[in-house]
C-alpha cells in the first residue's frame, strides 16, 4: 500500500503552481453554482492567457478538469462534477456528481461539510447512501467500504476511475 500512496504524492506534485491555482478557483466556482469559463480564467487569476491554457490543457490530461467544448465552461475538476457519474453528491443545498466514490465521500469531509452521498456497489449495483455531518461519516450501510484500487496515475483520473 505505500507504494500506492507514494504514487499519489507524485502525482500531487506534479501539479504546476498555475495548475493548482486554476482548478482552486474553478473548484470554487462550481461549489458557488456557477461553473467558471476557461475564458474567465487569466484575469480571474491574473495570469498570461497562454500560461493559463497551458495549465488547463494539462489539467484535463490528467483528469482533474472537464471542460464543455462547446461553451468553455469547467464542469469537472478535482472531483466535482456536473455531468452525471454513478456517485451523486448533495452538498450546500446544490447537487453534483463525484468522479468516484472517493472524491464522493472526500469532497465534504475535506470541506468540514454535511452532505448526503447517493451511489451504487460496483460489484452488484445496490443503491448506498452514506450521510456526512461536519465532513465526519454519520450514516452509512454496515460494513460498506470503499475500494482504492492501485492504478496508473498518469493516465486520466477522470476516464478510469
């Protein structure tokens, strides 16, 4: 398991500063219900348009952004989703989706949040809702468990997970 958890450190590391900056502010943005535009982004951030794009175009290689082609707008990124995925996510009074059970559960418990998790067992598809309260699991299935799988981390986090 350590080598698990070594590669997901290099894989944080990985990130450029603009790239952590650029997924913050889009982060935000779909917590605060309104998705940001990639066009948005140099003067929200007050970088080169170039650097920005740079950044975004990475960020969606590796998974942790999904951006509307046709509009620009950041839908997806760092695990928050509008489209729809297996794992729906009720967080502030506003309903998203998680790129996977992990980032389900992990968004509102890093946020110190309450919220309410809706998804599906891998293995036989039952429905599972787990409630979280201050981020802190309050209700869940008995002996539910999420799965964390070894993985290539440079391939999309997005797309296969």
């Amino acid at each position: 398991m350590s080598d698990f958890i070594e590669e997901i450190e290099r894989f944080f590391q990985s990130f450029s500063p603009e790239e952590i900056r650029a997924s913050r502010y889009a982060f935000q943005a779909l917590l605060d219900g309104e998705p940001a535009k990639l066009s948005d982004l140099p003067t929200a951030l007050g970088l080169d348009r170039a650097v920005v794009t740079s950044a975004a175009d990475r960020l969606v290689e590796k998974g942790v952004m999904v951006v509307e082609p046709e509009t620009g707008r950041i839908v997806g990124v760092r695990g928050l989703s509008l489209p729809e995925t297996d794992h729906r996510l009720s967080l502030a009074g506003r309903h998203f989706y998680a790129f996977c059970a992990v980032d389900a559960v992990g968004i509102p418990a890093a946020l110190r949040a309450d919220a309410r998790v809706e998804s599906r067992c891998h293995h036989c598809r039952a429905p599972l809702v787990v409630e979280l309260r201050g981020g802190v699991i309050a209700e869940s299935p008995e002996g539910m468990v999420i799965w964390a799988v070894e993985r290539d981390l440079t391939r999309s986090l997005r797309a296969y997970t």
